[in-house]
C-alpha cells in the first residue's frame, strides 16, 4: 500500500504557496474609475439625439470639404431626426442639430442659386453669341 500523508489545513499558507495576498491587505489600490454625473442621486441620462446633432453639424460642414450637395442633405435629415430625438426624450431643443439643418438649409439654397445663375447665364451667353454671328 501507497502511504502517503494526507496534508492538513494549516500546512499552506496562501503567500507562501505562490498566491497573492488579498487586496484588502493594503497592498493593492482599488481601481480607477471615471466620474459618473449623477442627478438627485440617480445617474443622469444623455440626450438621445446628441450624436445625430455632430453627424448632422459635421455633415453639413463637409461642404466645405466638396461634398456640396450630399453633405447638406445628410445634415438637414440627421439634424431633424436629432431635434426630434431630444425633444421626445424631455430634452431641450438641440442646438448642434438646430444647427446642422439650418445651415444645411442655407448651404442647399446656394447651391441651388449657383446652378440657376450658371443655367442662365450659359443660356444668356448662347443666345447673345447666335444673336452677335
């Protein structure tokens, strides 16, 4: 027969016996944690058309970029959808989407206005030079 001593609890000590010592031994900090806004002891909630509000602004601003006729559009629906989203939720009225439609509005109706000016004057243009010849 195989004896073989049976061990007894208080043969190995946790340190010793490669474990690390519990946390609560003042060895180890708690973790980091990031700071929560909390509202009346409650976690406060984000408005829900926030992130459509910067798509919308962005968007909008694209034009800059060159995307003159797909940046405006994107930016007037995400700006509207935004808007919606926030005022359902018992938000405010969005501001970044406010601003994403109206200037997409704007950016929209100069391109429109910068088409027909160019339409006309091409058909100005030709119908003096049949005209002159």
């Amino acid at each position: 027969m195989n004896a073989t001593p049976t061990p007894t609890p208080d043969q190995f000590d946790q340190t010793s016996a490669g474990q690390y010592p519990h946390p609560s031994a003042g060895q180890y900090e708690a973790p980091q944690s990031y700071p929560t806004q909390y509202c009346n002891g409650q976690r406060a909630e984000e408005d829900p058309g926030k992130v459509l509000g910067i798509v919308s602004l962005v968007a909008t601003l694209s034009t800059f970029l060159g995307f003159n006729f797909i940046g405006p559009v994107v930016g007037i629906i995400t700006g509207h959808m935004a808007r919606k989203r926030s005022q359902e939720a018992g938000f405010g009225d969005n501001e970044m989407g406010k601003w994403g439609f109206i200037l997409g509005l704007v950016f929209l109706g100069l391109l429109v206005l910068g088409w027909a000016l160019g339409i006309s004057f091409g058909i100005v243009g030709g119908l003096a030079s049949l005209m002159a010849g």
